[in-house]
C-alpha cells in the first residue's frame, strides 16, 4: 500500500526560499519608491493646503490657541519636509556627503519660501517674513540634528537610526 499523505510529510507546509527571497526584494524595493516618492507627495500636500483657508479642516473654539497651534506648524512642516529629503537621499546608490545634506536643507527652506508666495495670492491667506522665519528654523533645527548624528559624532542613537534606515533602504 502507497503512503499518500501524512501528517508528519507535508510537502506544501514549507514554502521555497526563492518565493520569501523575491517577496522580501519586492517590499525592499517598494519602501525604497514610496520613500523617494514621499517628499513630492507632502510638497504637492502643503501646496494644497496654503490655496485653502486656514479654518478649513479645523478651527478650536479658543481662537488664540488655534492661531498659536497653526503658527507653530511652520517650524514642523518643513522640518518634517527636509526630513522625507533626507530620507529619500538615503536610499540612492551614492555616498550621503554634507554637500548634499546642505543642498536638501535650502531646498526645503525654498520650498517655504515658494510656499509663503504662494499664499499671498490667496485673500484668505498671509505670507510673512516671520512665517518663513518659522519655515527656516524648522529646517536649521532638523538639518543641526542630522549633520551632527552623521558628520559629528553626535547624538549617537539618532546615528544609528539614520545608518539603520541607510542599510536597509540603500544601498551600502
């Protein structure tokens, strides 16, 4: 009598490592894309919502803390901005250089600049010198932290953060 199945051979229980190889490539491959993609995402995000009033997802009861909590989102939007720039350069082929680190940095602050005269269009809106005062500091405060866990020695776990995500998503 031919044995066709038991319970202790079951050759559909383990899956070909080839299979896990390839799944673990796609998903490697698809976090590297929607992390360069990311940046272009939340600018075209933020150019949306500087064409909209500012009471137009949500308005506290108490007008000075609702002024005082959407004043302080210039110094976290662009930080959070230069942060997906740093991000996304990580995942790239090439060596992540200070110059490059500096170049994201501006580029973010231009964004905030592009972003304040975009708003003086808008009647509903204000651009302001101090607004891409706050835009600027954002972007300084992030870009003090990450070139001195990388260029440094400083902040070590923040380092070690940022060269965890550099192995994993880049490429050395």
């Amino acid at each position: 009598m031919i044995e066709l199945y038991t319970s202790t051979t079951n050759y559909f229980s383990k899956k070909p490592s080839f299979l896990c190889t390839k799944r673990r490539n796609f998903m490697k491959t698809a976090v590297v894309w929607a992390a360069r993609l990311l940046p272009f995402i939340y600018m075209a995000l933020i150019w949306i919502m500087s064409s909209l009033p500012s009471n137009h997802f949500v308005e506290l009861p108490d007008s000075q803390i609702d002024r005082f909590i959407k004043e302080s989102l210039h110094l976290i939007e662009f930080a959070l901005l230069y942060g997906l720039f740093v991000a996304a350069s990580l995942t790239g082929k090439r060596k992540f250089k200070r110059s490059v680190n500096m170049l994201l940095a501006v580029a973010a602050a231009l964004y905030g600049l592009t972003d304040e005269l975009h708003q003086s269009f808008y009647p509903y809106r204000s651009a302001s010198l101090f607004d891409l005062f706050k835009d600027v500091l954002g972007v300084a405060v992030v870009y003090y932290f990450v070139d001195g866990a990388l260029y440094q020695g400083k902040f070590p776990r923040f380092r070690r953060l940022l060269e965890k995500w550099r192995g994993y998503a880049g490429r050395g």
